[in-house]
C-alpha cells in the first residue's frame, strides 16, 4: 500500500545521474537501458521523490568515466566538433584552470556549432513514458560545456558558449517534461565569468515550456570537489537567472554559507543539498530534518521549496544510493511532521 501525500511544501527531488547497474555495464542493450531507467525512476517514486530523473544512464561512457557523460553525451554528436586534437592542445588542456578532473578534451571546435545526430527529445519522451511522477529531464550548460574543449572556431569561449546555447535552446523547445534542469559545475570555480555564462544559459532556460531549474556545484570526482570558491561569489549570476528555482550544493559546504541565500530573489525558488554525496555514510531522517531546518532559519521560514542530494549519485555504489534517496523523502517527511507508508 502506499499512502504517499502529496501537497508537500517543500518538494523532494534529485539532482539527475543514478549508478549505472552492473547488469547494464555487463550486457548492454536498448532494452536492458529501459529496463535500467524503469528500476531508476521506480525506486525514486516507492522512496517517496517528488520530482524524478531518469538516472541519465544513457550518458554513461565506460570509456570516459571522467564526467560520467556530462559532456561527451552533448558535444561529441555536434556538428562544427571533431575529436582530433594536437600533442601541444592537449598539453595545454591539461594545465589549464579548472580542467585538471580531465585528462583530455572531449572535442576541438573546428566550425560552425550545429545540432548534429543530437537528440534530446527523443531521450526526455523515452524516460517520461517510464514516470508516474512529476518528471524531470536535465542538461548539461552551456558554460561547462565551452570550457571543457579546444576552441578553433569562435573568437572566445563566450562566443562559444552562446552558440552551444542556441543549438541546446532549439532542442529545449521540444522537451516534454515537467521540470527542464540545466546543470553547470564548472562556474562554481570561476565566479568572474558570470556574466557571460548568464547570457549563455538565460538563452536556454528561456525556451523551457514549463518549469526551468539550474543545478550549480562544485563538481565531484572520487568523491572529491573539483573546483573551488563560495557561494557569496555567484549571488549576481543566480539573481540574474530566468529560472523557477536553483537546485544548489550545500549539504558539503559549511552550513554559515546558506546565510548568503537570503539574498536570493524571492520569485527564485531555494533547493537545498542536505544530501552529502562525497560521503558514503547514508543520512539518517533526523540529520536530514535537521539540516532543512538549519537551511529555513538561515534563509528564512518557508524559503526552501525543494531539497535532494547535492549532486548526482553517479560514483556511488547503488545500495548507498538508494538509502540516501530513502533518508531524503523520510527527513523532509519528519521535518513536516508526516508519518507517510511507503510501498514495499
């Protein structure tokens, strides 16, 4: 039985990737992926998530494990992008602020940037038809997206970035999903580029049909952060956002930051990480009830709207994964007050 309610104030969701299953690894095929993305999205919707990903296990390159697919995923399909670069490009690469999580670049910018075989309505329409729930489809930004390859073409990554922003807005437009989420890890890590990396995003988000969201963190490779900085360094670009609601990392971060977070504009909904996805240690529903309500007396009361992990689960083994989705739901659920039974 499942006695699930759902007139929550504030909302559960996650942020998108979910553990590729050894099984999908093992014997890959397009039924075994839709069967994969059933297990994903189910396990959200029983664990009693409001908002649901479907896992992005589509994404997932064994070849290139480096960004689990956040950027191959996008860019290798594109026209103007070859994955031929120089011994000096990738030297240069290397060393580069930044871009030390990679050990090459997914592409060199050789021409115009066009759509390619890409196809992200196909993929959205695919996972959709698999949830009973609100449902979320998310991207990776344009801003990551530019500094993560070699430019040959445009004159500089922000010229860049605002082409790569057109090609994904002309496929946004066409995304049946509830919630459209674009996700930037590397800003985070270079706040004196926010103006540019605004413009370049504000072009997509503008095209999203229904609720648009931006997920910022500061990235996550072997359980480690990418990139550094604060939070109080991006207040501008966050306010500058033509977005519903931000879906943010704070859950790693120390808990005198969320104070930074009252100057959010009111009409942009507040998601809080209280979900630590560098740690392999599952939450408890007390330390997650506790965590929303230190986020609602530094920001303020009724401020936060969602709370999820903050960051996708992706490294994780999906045991950890799948407790920390449970404590999720049952920690906001205690901090409302609810006792909710959940299916078996």
């Amino acid at each position: 039985m499942n006695t699930t309610r759902t007139n929550h104030k504030i909302r559960t969701t996650v942020v998108g990737s979910y553990p590729v299953p050894d099984w999908l690894a093992a014997l890959p095929s397009q039924q075994a992926l839709i069967d994969a993305t059933r297990v994903v999205i189910a396990t959200q919707e029983q664990c009693g998530v409001d908002v649901v990903c479907d896992g992005e296990l589509y994404r997932f390159d064994i070849n290139h494990p480096e960004t689990n697919g956040m950027i191959e995923y996008f860019v290798r399909p594109m026209d103007g992008i070859t994955q031929r670069f120089s011994f000096d490009d990738l030297i240069a690469y290397r060393s580069s602020s930044g871009m030390k999580f990679r050990t090459r670049p997914p592409g060199t910018v050789v021409g115009p940037i066009g759509h390619g075989s890409l196809d992200l309505p196909l993929a959205c329409a695919r996972a959709k038809a698999l949830a009973t729930k609100t449902f979320k489809f998310t991207l990776t930004g344009p801003h990551m997206l530019a500094k993560t390859l070699v430019n040959r073409h445009y004159q500089s990554t922000a010229e860049l970035a605002l082409a790569i922003a057109d090609v994904l807005a002309a496929q946004v437009r066409h995304l049946d999903a509830d919630v459209v989420q674009l996700d930037e890890a590397n800003l985070p890590g270079h706040p004196d580029e926010w103006e540019w990396a605004a413009a370049a995003i504000n072009r997509v988000l503008d095209a999203v049909r229904t609720k648009p969201a931006v997920h910022l963190c500061f990235g996550n490779y072997g359980g480690q952060s990418v990139q550094r900085g604060t939070w109080a360094k991006l207040m501008s670009y966050l306010n500058t956002l033509h977005v519903d609601h931000i879906v943010m990392e704070c859950a790693h971060r120390p808990p005198e930051e969320l104070a930074v977070f009252k100057d959010l504009r009111p009409e942009i909904g507040m998601g809080v990480g209280v979900v630590d996805i560098k740690r392999t240690e599952v939450e408890s529903a007390d330390q997650i009830a506790r965590a929303i309500e230190t986020a609602e007396r530094a920001i303020g009361p009724g401020r936060v709207t969602y709370v999820h992990p903050d960051c996708g689960f992706w490294m994780l083994k999906r045991p950890i994964a799948d407790g920390k989705i449970r404590a999720l739901a049952a920690g906001r659920d205690l901090y409302e007050g609810r006792t909710v039974q959940r299916a078996a």
